[in-house]
C-alpha cells in the first residue's frame, strides 16, 4: 500500500472521530466556544509532535517564506471556518446527514484543483466526483 493511501485512510479515520467525538461533546455547550477549545487541543497537540520530532528550527524557514506563509494562513482561516461550519452542523444536525455533506469538499476540492491549479481530471476521475457527489446527498436526504 503507498504511504499516501494509508495517509489518506487514516485521515478519514480521525475525520469520522472528530464528527463523533464532537456531536457527543457539543451537547449543551456553544459550538463556536467548543471549536476555539478544538483548536487550542490541536495546535498544542500539534506543536508537541514538531518538539518531539525535533524540527523547531524549521519554523523559521516557514516564516521566511512569505509565499508560502500567505498561503498557510489563508488555509489556516479556511480550516477554522470549516471547524466553525461543521461543528454548528453538529451541533443542529445529526452525524449521519452533517458527514456525508461536509465530505462534498472531496468533490469541491477537485473542482477547484482542476480550474483554479490546472490539474486534470480523467473521465473515470469525473465520473467518480459525480459518483460522490450523488452518494453524499443520497446519504445525507435519505
């Protein structure tokens, strides 16, 4: 198996925990208060595995970078309204509807790649989005 697809698994792994873990821990709290507390977990969680792999000194170079660092940010700020988004989702809908929907970003992520990167996309690959596409609201409605 290539490292990439075991990645890739073991991110929607951890991405169905997150929806299950957050639909039982939002019960009578604020979501957007439950996400900014998501958050903190996760970037000191985060900043331990950078000290224990022992690439603090790399920060740096991500900060020079001023390119890259633009684009991090803006990522960053796309991520925490995904956060804010799913986890108001959550809070008002149920797992089995709010997950299938959230997973449209699989389709909304090729489209962009394809029109925005200029990466190309097979007809299998096409027939594929509009496979997901179709799966997630027949999941999510029926």
């Amino acid at each position: 198996m290539s490292s990439w697809l075991l990645y890739a698994l073991l991110s929607a792994l951890c991405a169905a925990a997150v929806a299950l873990f957050g639909k039982v821990g939002l019960q009578n709290l604020d979501a957007n208060t439950a996400t900014a507390v998501r958050a903190v977990v996760m970037a000191l969680f985060l900043v331990g595995v950078v000290v224990v792999q022992g690439k603090t000194t790399l920060i740096g170079e991500v900060l020079a970078n001023k390119k890259a660092l633009t684009f991090i940010l803006l990522s960053g700020v796309a991520g925490a309204l995904s956060w804010l988004f799913y986890f108001l989702a959550l809070k008002n809908g149920n797992v089995a509807q709010v997950a299938p929907i959230d997973k449209l970003s699989v389709v909304f992520a090729v489209i962009l790649a394809a029109v925005l990167l200029g990466e190309k996309i097979s007809l299998l690959g096409g027939v594929g989005v509009a496979m997901i596409s179709v799966g997630a609201l027949l999941v999510a409605l029926g």
